[in-house]
C-alpha cells in the first residue's frame, strides 16, 4: 500500500510509541495527584509543553494548551475570543473554523466575515484587510490550506490586521503546518492552534499555543487543569508520545521540506497532462498537492485507487445533497462544480519515497485513463 | 409479590385448527426478540406471560417486545397471592397519584368466593380509603386496575395495556425479497410485508466504485433497523457496475433506469427463487418518481416470470411512507446523504412512459444473461441477527 493521504492523519511514529509506551503501563498516574508519582507526570507534562513550543517560538512568550484535538483548539480560540461586533476569517477555513464562524452567526454572537481566496487557495490578504474595522474583535487565517497546501503568510498579515485594529486577537490554524513548515510565530499571533495526529502523533491530542498574557477564558469547565483553562484529566500518552514524534519531526523539518518539493515537482510533471490540472501551485506546501480531473469524479478515482493500494484523498464526495458534494474551498478557490468533482489530494509526509511517487504516478495515471474510457 | 409481562396476541384468535401452528411461531419470535435477556416465559391459555427477568430490564424487554409482530397488546403485572390484601398491595403499585379509575375483574377461577363484581367493588373501597385524591369514574377512567384471578391460586393486578406492533408473527407467511436501497420507501414497504408475517430477506444492488462504502453500510443499518422486526434478516449485496457501463455504452441515455431496473429485477426473481422466497418486495409508489410511473412499473414486471411483485406503498403519499418510517426508526438513516445508485449515469431526462418495443430493441444490444451471471459472482451476504 502506498499512503497518499497524510495531511488526513499519518502514521503514528512507531520509536515515540514505544518511548511513551511507559505512561500507559507503569507510570499511568494522574497528574493531578498529591503523591510523588502523580506530581512526577506533571513534570513529564511541562517538559511536553515545552518540547511543542521551543521549535516554533519563544517559551518565554507563547504557552502550550493541551486540547483533545486541533478541532477543539480552534474552537476554544473562536468561543473564546470572537465574542462581539465581527469576527473575520477565509473562505478556506477547515469546518472547525468555518463552521464555529456559522455557529456564533447563528447564535447571533458576532457577524461572521469571509474574506475570499486566490486561484491556489490562498487568502487574497487585501480583501480580508479591507473587512476589518474598528468593530473587528476577532481574526483566523489558515496557515497552511487543508485542501490546496496554499500557505497564507500569517506573520505579515498578523501585523496588517494590527495596524489597522490592534485590539483584534489573531488565531491561525496551523494544523497542516505545524512541524512541516520551517517558521517561528511572531509576537502579533495571539493564538495557534496544533494536531498531533499530522505529523505522526496520535489522534486525540491536540494544542493551542497562546500569546502568554492573553487571558483565555476557558472551555471546558471542570477540575482546573491546563491551569484552568482547559479542564479534564490529560492524556498523559498521548502527550507525551506527541512530544516525541515532533521532536523527531521537527529535527528534520528543513530537508524534508526540500526533499518533498523536489518530489512534489516530480509528481505534477508526471501527471497526466490530459486528465489532471493542477490547483497547488509550486509556492504552497510540499505536503498536500490537489490537482483535478475535469469529467471524473475526484471519488469514484478514490475507490478504484484504493482498490490498487494507493490511498489518497478528495474533495468532493458521491453524495446526494449538493452542499456535502462539492468543496466549498475549492468553489471558493474559483473552480465550477464539474472541476471541484475531480478534485484528488496527494498528501506526503517525511516518509514519503522517490520510489511511492513514481509507482503512485503510474497507478493513478492509468486508473484515471481507464476510468474515464468507462465513463466517456 | 412478582413482577411479569403479560403478551396477548392479535389476529392468531381467528385461527381454527391450525392456530397451534401460529402460537408455535409467535412463541418462537417473542424468544429470538429476547435473546440476551434472562427471563422465562409461559403459556398458560390464550396468552403468554414473561417472568424471572431482573428489574432492570424490563424496559428493554418491554421496547423489545412492542416489536414482534402478531402481538396485540402487553401489560406489566404483579403476581401475588388471592387474598384481597395481597391484591391491594399490588393495586398500590398499579395506582397513579391522582386522577380517576375503575377496577375491572375477572376469574379465570370460578370457585373463588367473590364474583368479579364484588372484587371490583371491594378492591376499589381499599383504593378509595388509601389515597383520598382518587375518585371513581366507570365510564371514562384515567387508569384501570385489572384484577384476574387465576387458577392457580396465583392473582395478576395489572394497570394499562401497551398498544403492540399487531399483525401476523413473522414466518407464518413464508418469505419475501425485498428490494432494499438506501432511501425511505423500501424499508418501509419491507416493515408492511413483515407485518402480515412474511420473513425477510433483503437484496441490495450497489454500482461500487461510483458509490461507496458508506451507502451500503447505511443499507446495513436500515436492514439491522428492519430485523428488530423481522427477528433478523439476510442481507445479500449485488454489484450493477458493469450493468450501468454497459448500457451507457451501448443503449439510449433516456432508458438507463428502465433497463437497470429490468436487470435488477431478473436478479432479484433468481435470487429469490434460490433462497426459497415467495415474491419480490419493492419500495414503489405510483408515480413518485420517472421510474414508478404505471408504464415503468409495466416494463419491470414483464421480466419477473415466476413471483409476484408486491408493492404495499403503490397508494402512499410520500409524507405518509416518511410518517411510517419515522415510527419504525428507518428515516434518520434513510436520509444520510450518500448514493445508492450511483448518478454518474443518470440521464437527465429519463423516459417516464417507456414503451416496451423500444425497451426490447435497445435491451437487444447488450448480452443480458451474461451480465447477469457476472453481477451474481459479485454477491455478497450478511447476516443480520
């Protein structure tokens, strides 16, 4: 099997499973605990913390919250802070962003604001500018595009939406990025949130790094953990083997950034040109390429590859409700409805070979000409 | 003092000589419904009592039972002893906190000392004295006490009766095929024909890869849903893939579902002839769609050669099919948005009123009993306990 499918979830990092392996059998503490043993795993917590940090940013500036999933940071950072006049966010937003923006709509919390996307998938940053008044409380931008790979420059635009309101508080959803992409936060990111399961972690943990003296009301209410502000016992392993697989991801962050535009290159030269056309572009992240296959449902190509052991993922899906069918990023990158249903995303990650891509290519181009033989 | 379930049947009491064979089955569900459960049950005459479960899972078995078909209606009982005390001491539990009642009483045993009508009378002064915010009203009560005095020196004190799914159980009328898709009609039409006591068994054509996983799981739910009722089904699932390749290759846009249809229904007749069931059950109502108009119905029925074709929803309004399905529990699954036949396909004017001349010319291209032997190498079956 080849697995094209990564920037849904990797696979977990077998030498950080074994390191953490211990947190589950013998040091299974709480730690919260009074006793030594308990107090010992909140030590093994804090090292976490900072082991997450120091790769991207200052500790002495930025925080580390544990959450139970990127989708849960989003939503602690979009609850907790777009609380009055408008909140303003891209049209391509992963649903734990876009769809919190329709949430607080609906509760008539706040007016969501959605700035519009470039032809890659990227924010077209003058138009978000140009939604932000002095009634904006609140700002999300995606760091890294889920669909596209499209990486929006959110340093530069942090400072813009300063300039022109400095009392908005600024998230960026860094999922896609967070220990792919070589970058360091700066001072005017207030909030960013991480996943675990990304870069060869686990499902079920999750983190949002904060700007440290932004008070951040909590979420989820209960025995005052995350230092109130995020309660519910920690997932010790998870945490921990989390540490591990980004420190091990992070070490090498630069040359496979290298490594995989060199072989995300190969990839788009080796599509079919008749069949495929791009949507990433040589500027986005080398992690998540989407290309599209006008005529053929990005889905139906989905089954059959599966069926030849190459996993990759898509945009669109064979359902029958017209809004679960197509996605709303790639409409919103300015495709119609026939390209957005033949949209396939090849996403890699550091273990990705020469040799899976050019197997890969072969397979997908052959699946697609014969697929579309069928359906012509 | 103990508690029991009380089952009375519904129609099986017009049954003659062969009723036996009917109760024989009716025992047989309402067991096959409890699996799991600890309880026992008897059957003393016309009826059946469930006893020695644990407290606590008397509303399971109670959500169970409201399920198996031929059940008329259930009552939580006591058993207690004969005496009038005990009788009220079981009445106590049976009684609401206010409100209005009436006793009703009767003996199975004619030599206990009271007449019904003086168990009625003298239980109801007990009630009256015990909690004074009661009052009788014989005509139009809020709550019953039943009182029946059995012959075993045993009393049942039960208060209201629960409405039971009714019909005939399940496997008193043979078998049946039900076309299963994914959407509302057919389990519906399958809960109907399970109801007069038909078995089961369902058939499920897919057009994987242009559909996936997750529609035939969603078939899987329905048909799971479905066999609560029909004390457990066989799922078989067939691929029209190459069907549908076939005939858009070959044949009229206009006429892809008429001819899908004739395929999936010469499938369905060989299929069911090979697990021994007696027709073919589909979800159709005239007219709902291009494909369930009088002609479409014509051209589908013309290839089954051996089974009748029941529609029980032919005359049903859509609301009344989405009612149904909301009561059986099918509809929150039904409405999942995933294909089940896939769409790619589609035309986007099908033929409503196909003419079958033109449907044997066009169906004439294509190698019908070879396309057919290939769709039954890709079943697959599931059991569905």
């Amino acid at each position: 099997m080849i697995y094209f499918d990564n920037a849904a979830t990797t696979k977990p990092k077998q030498t950080a499973l074994s390191r953490a392996q211990i947190f589950l059998t013998e040091r299974f503490f709480n730690p919260s605990a009074m006793y030594r043993e308990g107090f010992a795993i909140q030590g093994e917590i804090k090292q976490a913390r900072t082991a997450l940090l120091a790769p991207i940013c200052s500790t002495q500036e930025f925080e580390f919250i544990f959450t139970s999933c990127g989708t849960e940071a989003d939503n602690q950072a979009i609850f907790s802070f777009a609380k009055r006049g408008n909140a303003v966010t891209t049209q391509g937003e992963h649903s734990a962003v876009y769809s919190t923006f329709q949430e607080l709509k609906n509760r008539g919390v706040i007016e969501p604001r959605f700035a519009p996307l470039q032809k890659d998938g990227s924010v077209d940053v003058q138009k978000l500018l140009d939604m932000i008044d002095e009634k904006t409380s609140f700002v999300s931008v995606n760091h890294i595009n889920n669909e596209t790979g499209a990486i929006n420059d959110i340093n530069g635009i942090a400072a813009k939406v300063k300039k022109k309101n400095p009392r908005v508080i600024f998230h960026s959803d860094g999922v896609q990025a967070y220990g792919k992409i070589p970058f360091r936060l700066s001072k005017d990111i207030d909030l960013y949130s991480v996943s675990a399961h990304k870069i060869g972690g686990l499902k079920g943990v999750g983190g949002l790094i904060k700007r440290k003296g932004l008070v951040l009301p909590p979420y989820i209410i209960g025995g005052g953990q995350e230092s109130g502000r995020r309660s519910g016992t920690e997932n010790v392993f998870g945490i921990k083997q989390f540490e591990y697989a980004a420190t091990e991801k992070f070490a090498t962050i630069k040359e496979d950034w290298a490594r995989l535009k060199e072989l995300r290159s190969f990839l788009l030269a080796g599509l079919d040109k008749e069949i495929f056309a791009p949507i990433s572009t040589e500027n986005g992240s080398p992690y998540v390429t989407s290309v599209y296959a006008e005529g053929l449902r990005g889905e139906i190509l989905l089954h059959t590859l599966s069926d030849k052991g190459i996993i990759v993922g898509t945009g669109s899906a064979c359902s029958s409700n017209a809004k679960h069918r197509y996605s709303r990023v790639i409409l919103a990158c300015g495709y119609n409805e026939k390209q957005a249903d033949g949209v396939l995303r090849i996403s890699f990650c550091d273990e990705t070979t020469r040799n899976d891509v050019e197997e890969g290519l072969e397979i997908i181009n052959s699946c697609a000409r014969e697929l579309r033989e069928r359906m012509k | 003092m103990k508690q029991v379930i009380i089952i009375r049947y519904a129609e099986i009491y017009l049954k003659g000589k062969n009723r036996g064979f009917f109760e024989q089955i009716f025992a047989n569900n309402i067991e096959k419904s409890l699996r799991g459960i600890k309880h026992e049950m008897h059957r003393p005459s016309g009826r059946y009592i469930i006893d020695n479960f644990a407290e606590e899972d008397v509303d399971e078995i109670v959500s169970r039972l409201k399920k198996v078909f031929g059940l008329h209606t259930l009552s939580l009982a006591y058993e207690t002893g004969t005496s009038l005390e005990d009788i009220f001491e079981a009445a106590k539990l049976v009684c609401e906190e206010e409100g209005t009642f009436k006793v009703e009483s009767h003996r199975g045993d004619k030599r206990y000392p009271l007449t019904s009508v003086e168990i009625s009378k003298k239980l109801g002064g007990m009630i009256l004295s015990y909690n004074y915010k009661l009052k009788v009203d014989v005509h139009k009560p809020s709550f019953t006490v039943n009182v029946d005095i059995r012959e075993n020196d045993k009393a049942l004190v039960f208060g209201n009766y629960i409405e039971g799914a009714n019909g005939m159980p399940v496997g008193t009328a043979g078998k049946a095929l039900l076309m299963i898709s994914g959407g509302i009609d057919s389990p519906v039409a399958g809960h109907m024909i399970a109801k007069r006591g038909m078995k089961i068994d369902c058939l499920h054509f897919h057009s994987y890869p242009y559909t996936n996983d997750q529609a035939k799981e969603k078939v899987v739910d329905l048909a799971t849903t479905l066999s609560s009722y029909t004390c457990g089904t066989n799922l078989c699932t067939v691929s029209v893939t190459h069907i549908q390749e076939a005939i858009h290759e070959k044949c009229k846009p206009e006429l892809m579902i008429t001819l899908l249809r004739r395929f999936m229904f010469r499938i369905a007749e060989r299929h069911a002839l090979r697990i021994g069931a007696q027709c073919l059950v589909t979800g159709e109502s005239l007219g709902q769609v291009a494909s369930q108009t009088i002609e479409g119905m014509t051209s589908s029925n013309s290839v089954v050669e051996k089974l009748p074709v029941l529609r029980p929803l032919v005359g049903f309004d859509k609301n009344e099919i989405i009612d149904r399905a909301v009561k059986i529990g099918t509809y929150e699954t039904s409405i999942l948005p995933y294909e089940d036949c896939c769409t790619v396909f589609l035309p986007d004017f099908p033929a409503i009123r196909p003419k079958l001349d033109e449907i044997l010319r066009e169906e004439s291209k294509l190698d019908v009993e070879g396309m057919i032997e290939q769709a039954f190498a890709s079943l697959e079956r599931i059991v569905i306990m």
